[in-house]
C-alpha cells in the first residue's frame, strides 16, 4: 500500500517526464543512478500536484464516482489506485505536459552533477579531506534558479559535500579577503574545487558551544563579519545563510558580493534627498540581513536575522481529515525555529551587542592599518565577482510560484498569465526584466539577476545561457573605490556601530516585556541617552542639494511590521506626519527652521507629483491623497508657500482623489474611505471641494459596499479598521445626504459591533485566535470612544437614536473620561495609536465637546513627565529606537503634547474633526 498520498500518480508523473527526455531530447539517465534523480524530483513533482489531486478526489467524492463504504475505503480506492490518474486525466489534461516543462531540466541537472560528482570521486575526496564513498542521500536546498538548485550529498562514511551550480570565484574572492581579518582556520571555510560548470563546497558543520567564553568570542567573530559584509556591499545573510561553527560564524552563501552597491545603481532617483536616503539605507550594515529585522510581537511578525531564537511566525497550511476521500486544507500560523545559525541553541544573541560592535570596531582598525592594500585587493580581484542582485522580494516571487500549484491554475494554465500581468505594472526596471521574470516564474523558478564585470550589465540565465537585462555601465574600478571610501569615513562607520547598538537594543526592548527583565538585561537595553521628539526627528533628516528632504528613520509598514526604511507619504507613518508636526512647532514659535523644513516637504512634495507617484494612491486620511490635501490646505493657511504655487498642487491633488475613489476600500477607515469621509465631513460647509467629493464617495460606497463582505474581513470593534469607524463614516454621509440604504447598512453594523461588546468599554479584539481586548486607539476602547465623542459633536446620537439606540451618549463620555482619569488604562507605551498620548487626545477633544474638568489639566501633565521619564517609548519599553512617524512614532508624541497647549490645533486622531 502507497502512504504517501497518490503515490502511483507521483510516479506515473516521473516515468512520463524521463521518457519523454528520452525520446524529445535523446537524453538516457544512468540506471542505478536515476534513485537519487527520483528521490529529489517526486518531492517537486508533489508539492505541485498535491492540491489539484485533493481537489480531484473531492470532485470525484462528491460526483459519487469512488467506491468504498468508508470515507477511508473511498481515500484508499482513489489515491492508492490507478484510478487517481485516470482521474487526473480527465480533470486536469494537461497537468502531465505542465509538470514536464518545469521539472525537465531539474531532472537533467541532478543527473549531470551525480555524473560529475562519480567520475571525480578521488579528486573531491583529496581536496576536501573526505571520504566519498557510496551516496546514501541526496537533498536539495534552497530555490530553483534556472532550473537549478544547491544538492547536499551524504556518504555512507557520514561526510557530507555541496554542489552549488555557480562558478567558485565568489568564494576564492572571499576566502582572501577573509585572510586579512580571520586566522587560516577560518578562511579554509571559503574553499571550493570546480570541476566543470559549477562548485563543489565544503559542507560547515554546525557545532555548537557550552563554553560562555567560547561564545562571546562567536560573536566577537560576528561582528567581524558584519564589518565584511558591510565593505563588500552584501545582502540577504539571514539565519539560513549563516552556520555556527564552532567559534566561527560561516556564511554559506556568498553570491551577493557587491550587490548592495549594485542594486542602488540600477534605480534612478527622482530628487537628491531621496538619492541620499536610500544609498546611506543601502550600504548600511542594517541592508546586511545580519541585524534584527524590527518586530513587536505575533501581531507585528517575525526577525529572521542572525540575531533570532525565536523563530519567525508563519502562516502554513496543514491536513484536516487525513486519509479520508473528504481531506482538506486549512490555514494555521506555526513557529518555524532554526539553531544552525546559533552558537548555542539556549543562548539570546541579543545579548552579545556588546562583543559584535568590539569585532566590528577589531575589523575596522585591521582595516585602516592595510587599507592601501585591501582596496587594491577588492579592485583588482573585483573582476572574480559574479554577484546576484535581488531586484524584487523573493519572498514574491515564491508567493507566486506556490499560486501556480492552485488547481484553477493547472485547470487553466493561462490565467496563470495573467497574473503574471501584475509584475509588470509593479515593475520598476524595464520589459527585459518582466520578460526574465515571466520565464522563470512559468518553470517554477525563482528569477535572478546577476553581474559580472566582464559583461558590463546585469543579466539574467535562461538554460544556462546568459541574457542581458540592464546595461550597468557606471559600476567601475573607480566608482568602487569611491563607495569605499565613502563606507570607511569615521562618521559614516561610527553611524553604523549606534546602528548596531539601535538594532539590538530595540529588540531586546521588543521581544520581552520590559518590566519582566532582569537588571543584569536591563543593562544591555539603557546603553545610551538618546535625542527624543522633533529633536530626533530634525536629527534623522536627510537633506537634499535640490531643496528636497527625506528621512531614514524606524516605520510601520504596510504589513503593520516596524522596519528601518526610507519614509513614505503617508500621514500615519510617512512624511505628511511629520509635516504636521512641524506645523504645530511653527505654531508654536514660527522658528526659522520649522518653516524650512515644511517648505522643503512641499518641494519634495511637488516633485513627486509631477514625476507620477501619487497617481495609484488611495484616498484616504491616513494612508493616502487626503491626508496629503489636508496638509497642503494647512500650509496654505499659515502662507507658507506662495499662494499660486500651492493652489496649483492642492487642485492637482483634488483631481488625484476623484480620479482614484475606486482604487480605494469601501471597508476600512485608516487606509480606506473611511477615514476621508469624516474628514471632508467636518470641513465640507467652508470647503466647496468637501462637498463635492463627499457626493462621489458615497455613490462608490453604495455601489460597491457589501455587508457580508464587511462581517467576514473587518469584524472588528474599532475605529481604525472596524464597525465605529465605517459607521463614523456612514453618519456623515447620512447628514450630508439621506438614503434608505445607507440607514439600513448603519442598523446591521450596529447590531454587529453590539455583538462583540463584552463589559464596562471592553469589545472583543477579533483578531486574536482567543478573545482579548485593548484600550488602543485603532482597535480598543480610545478609538471607539473618540468616535462617540465624533457622534455628539454632530449630534449624530440624537438625530440616529432609533439606529443605534445608544441610551445617553454623554453619560457614557464621562463614565469614560473617568476611567482615564483613575488611570485605568495606562500603559509603558507613548504613542498615539497604542499608548498613553491617545487618552491625553481623547480628553482634550473631550473638554471641548463635552465640557472642562479641571483634573485634565494635571492628568496631561503627568502623562507627559511619565512619557519624558520613559523616553517616550512608541513600543513599551525604555531603550528601544523610536519610530519618527506619526501614529506609532514621536511625531504625533509633539503634535499632541502641543495640541494640549494650543487649542487651535485639531485632532488627528478624529480626523481634525475637533
């Protein structure tokens, strides 16, 4: 009996692909060889048939077509029989074509490396010290690039060895440079034999360490390596291209030499600030892979760096119903824990900053004492280098390659084109570079990009033969020695040691509960005093040459993931933010350099619209155009630009939002219309735009909106993504202009958001798998209660009583302002979206809807002195890096501690409805 689920049909797949190499190719595979062949390619071959067959035995389950009186007989009929490729035969016809298109060359490339590996037995043996006996496993790892992958094999003495199909000179390269920072022992992990197209490696054994000593010496060596990685411009060494052995930490792939460099040179930049921005977000050690990756916990993911013992949370697909004809697939998250890269699997390498930034700095004087020597090393050997240059995610590209296995893609494999249409519009390089991707992508590959000196471009392999893609002209012996240079100046080098020192201490900040650690960890966390608020912020700018300013600063993404990264546009966590920070310190005082800073953002502003960047945004406030049209009427009203120059790009801006209503969700309020409607809402009687708008908005809303929809996606009690805020929304759109339907959408999601109330403003938060709560602004008691504070300003309670039949509105606004005042829900954090400044907000708004109470005063007071205390953590903790942005970040900390000294200011939050 086959276990393994339609093994019959895995193998008929196989027998199909190796005889029609036989007879279209003329290709004969070694018969006692093909076992290992088999071994690699039935395991491709299943997990890209595995859910087309379930779907298969589903149909013909449900078709009545399997016999059996069991849901177990019916399971054994189908998948241990012929009768599952005769089923296949008949529900995907051309499976059999489309797997021997993607698995063809896999099946020929696995073959010719065994053949190599056989005929060089002795020679392998003797260069690598091994005893390559008789093969007793074959694996392969990592991805598919041109249809080829690296193959593991194991001997039957237990010595291992590594083919890797590209050429070895990345290795000679940095087994040299090694020499100039490692003892010999060390280097000898660099060492490679080619013998015909690719490399044999030797296999790094992990070893681990008991001895503390031995340990921090790992990651004294670590830093060491960091300071290489960093000169030589690499990229993506994440816990799976590092092993720990021993004292030494090995990186085992070396094929993104210069890549950093290389990757920087095939953008072109839209204005200097932005150039600046992203070279020094380029070619710092954070672009290495080898420092945390920022994460709050589950929630915000997962560090996948050198640096994690955690693990990285993933979503993954898991059996129901295993072995009956009634199996499916279901979704759980799981953690996925790796120790290879550790010295130690009991050991938090986070705690070892101290040791990395000392091995880091032993590099940096190795360095400066043979500087003259190793340039001329990197310069004269650069012509070795064949560097893979990343030009999209990976992380892409194996998302799509996993669709491609859906059965609606196998049924019809020309919707699979189709989707393949979306990487050219997200495309920022040219068609050589789609059509290079499509390719690849159509065999299963992961597609990459190389370049060689010699070639003078960056290319592409298809079957082995190298197609150009982009001329790279510019990356030459001099331009090398420039970046060089530029990496090794004292400031830039001290800038990525506090880099190193950030990194890891927001970690430790974010990965534990901070009250919960011990003082000996505290230690590593408050290593030094930092700059906070706008003071950290006009610290981070980046300056353009052509009046134009950027930021490299901690931001959450699109994902809700903090990251280290360029800022965006958006108000939430982007530039339009900071600008309205910087509005409320001109307020303030009209300091000189408040002013320059908001003229610079209107500059880089303007440039950016007239190059085209904002024609696929949004509408909304926070994420999108309308955010960035507050802005622009804020700055107007203070005359802080020319008064034609900005009514130019507020009309522009204008046009952008009625041109993309339809790009933008009719579900959300943070990122969707939401969050516009009660903005032009509040303004829409002195605003003639406001009231135009509103108009369009709501004939998309009606016509698109959904309420099943609604229940399934955004069943959440909250403001940000959830029923308060949409019926926030629908309110205004009601008093703007009455319609039936909108009455009775606002009924359901009252009757919905009642649903997850549990007691005294405590809601259910949905997005745990068990049932939690929180007093955030975006999904918590804050935000859903600023919303009420929206309903009485507009006296929305009394005019849709019958609707959502809140009894007392006022009442419960104060019960609330109560339980602020109590300190009921403060917390270690700061920032506007998940801490402390939110209440401050909710209680100025308060006492200018509602009515004074002279507690607030002294309340506001003692949040602010705590927030000053703490270093006004935006994450829960003292020591961690800040975000810069606005609604998890410092900029929205001094917008609201100047809002409460300046009543003028409106409340972001409430979307300056207040």
């Amino acid at each position: 009996m086959h276990k393994k689920f339609c093994g019959l049909y895995i193998e008929y797949i196989f027998e199909y692909i190796i005889e029609t190499l036989k007879e279209k190719e003329d290709y004969l595979f070694d018969s006692e060889k093909i076992k290992y062949v088999k071994e690699i390619i039935e395991k491709e071959i299943f997990q890209r048939v595995f859910k087309s067959l379930l779907y298969c035995m589903n149909v013909e389950r449900l078709d009545g077509n399997l016999s059996g009186n069991t849901p177990e007989e019916r399971y054994e009929m189908f998948s241990n029989t012929r009768y599952c490729i005769e089923a296949m035969g008949k529900n995907f016809p051309t499976m059999r074509n489309q797997i021997y298109d993607e698995m063809a060359h896999k099946c020929v490339y696995v073959m010719e490396v065994i053949r190599e590996l056989e005929n060089n037995k002795n020679k392998i043996g003797r260069h690598f010290g091994i005893n390559p006996g008789e093969i007793v496993q074959v694996q392969n790892s990592g991805d598919w690039h041109d249809s080829e992958c690296v193959l593991i094999f194991t001997f039957q003495s237990q010595d291992k060895i590594v083919y890797k199909p590209t050429r070895g000179e990345n290795l000679q390269f940095m087994k040299g440079f090694m020499d100039y920072f490692f003892e010999p022992e060390y280097a000898e992990q660099y060492i490679g034999l080619c013998i015909r197209k690719g490399t044999w490696v030797k296999f790094v054994k992990h070893i681990e360490l008991t001895n503390s000593r031995n340990v921090e010496r790992f990651y004294y060596n670590y830093g060491k390596v960091l300071f290489v990685a960093y000169i030589l411009g690499m990229n993506d060494i994440h816990y799976e291209n590092l092993i720990a052995c021993g004292e030494y930490p090995v990186i085992t792939d070396v094929e993104t030499i210069f890549s950093s460099y290389l990757f920087f040179d095939t953008h072109t930049f839209l204005y200097d600030a932005q150039y600046k921005a992203v070279k020094e977000l380029l070619y710092g050690t954070m672009a290495t892979g080898m420092l945390p990756i920022f994460s709050m916990t589950d929630y915000f993911g997962g560090d996948v760096s050198c640096l994690s013992n955690k693990g990285i949370q993933l979503i993954v697909e898991k059996i129901k119903n295993e072995y009956r004809d009634d199996m499916y697939i279901c979704t759980a998250p799981e953690m996925i824990v790796e120790y290879k890269h550790l010295p130690n699997h009991t050991i938090d390498p986070l705690m070892y900053g101290k040791q990395i930034v000392q091995g880091f700095e032993e590099a940096e004087n190795n360095f400066g004492e043979k500087k003259v020597e190793i340039i001329n090393y990197i310069l004269n050997n650069m012509g070795k280098v064949e560097s893979r240059i990343i030009l999209n995610m990976t992380k892409g590209y194996s998302k799509i390659v996993r669709i491609k296995s859906d059965p609606r893609y196998r049924h019809e494999p020309e919707l699979f084109g189709h989707l393949l249409t979306t990487l050219k519009r997200t495309n920022q390089f040219n068609p050589e570079v789609y059509e290079q991707e499509v390719t690849e992508l159509c065999r299963s590959n992961i597609p990459s990009f190389y370049w060689k000196m010699d070639m003078n471009c960056v290319y592409g392999l298809n079957l082995g033969q190298k197609k150009k893609i982009l001329d790279l002209p510019i990356f030459t012996k001099e331009r090398l020695s420039e970046i060089l240079e530029y990496q090794i100046n004292i400031q830039m080098l001290e800038k990525q040691k506090q880099l190193i020192y950030d990194a890891i201490v927001s970690n430790i900040a974010l990965g534990i509960e901070y009250e919960k650690l011990k003082i000996s960890v505290k230690q590593h966390v408050d290593i030094h005093v930092k700059k906070v608020l706008r003071r950290n912020i006009d610290q981070n700018c980046i300056v353009g040459s052509d009046g134009t300013i950027s930021w490299l600063g901690l931001m959450v993404n699109d994902k809700e993931q903090l990251e280290y990264a360029m800022l965006d546009w958006s108000l939430y966590s982007g530039i339009i933010g900071l600008g309205y920070m910087y509005i409320s310190e001109y307020d303030k005082e009209p300091d000189v350099l408040a002013k320059d800073m908001l003229q610079r953002i209107f500059c880089t502003l303007a440039k950016s619209y007239d190059l085209g960047v904002f024609k696929e945004y949004d509408i909304s406030y926070f994420c999108g155009l309308t955010g960035i049209y507050a802005f622009l009427k804020q700055i107007k009203d203070r005359n802080i630009i020319e008064p034609d120059i900005i009514e130019k790009y507020i009309k522009n801006i204008q046009e952008a939002i009625r041109n993309n209503i339809v790009k933008t969700s009719s579900y959300d309020t943070l990122a969707g219309i939401h969050s516009a409607v009660i903005y032009y809402f509040g303004c829409y009687e002195q605003d003639i735009f406001s009231r135009e708008i509103l108009s369009s908005i709501e004939e998309y809303f009606l016509n698109s909106f959904k309420i099943d929809d609604m229940k399934r996606n955004f069943n959440y009690a909250s403001f940000a993504h959830g029923y308060s805020g949409v019926m926030t929304s629908i309110m205004c759109m009601l008093q703007h202009k009455y319609d039936i339907k909108l009455e009775k959408i606002l009924c359901e999601l009252w009757k919905e958001e009642k649903e997850l109330y549990v007691e005294k403003f405590i809601w259910k938060d949905m997005r745990a798998h068990h049932i939690v709560h929180s007093h955030y602004w975006c999904h918590g008691s804050v935000g859903i209660m600023m919303a009420r504070l929206i309903w009485k300003k507009f006296g929305f309670d009394k005019k849709f009583a019958e609707d959502i039949e809140e009894e007392n509105l006022e009442e419960i606004l104060s019960k609330y302002k109560e339980e602020l005042l109590n300190k009921k829900f403060q917390s270690k954090n700061y920032s506007l979206c998940h801490g402390n400044f939110a209440l401050i907000d909710f209680l100025i708004s308060y006492r200018k809807i509602v009515g004074t109470d002279e507690r607030i005063d002294a309340y506001i007071e003692e949040i602010i002195e705590s927030g000053q205390e703490n270093g006004y953590s935006c994450v829960g903790a003292p020591g961690a890096i800040n975000s810069i942005g606005f609604m998890v970040g410092e900029a929205g900390i001094q917008y609201t501690e100047n809002r409460s000294e300046n009543s003028k200011l409106h409340s972001v939050l409430m979307l300056e409805t207040v």
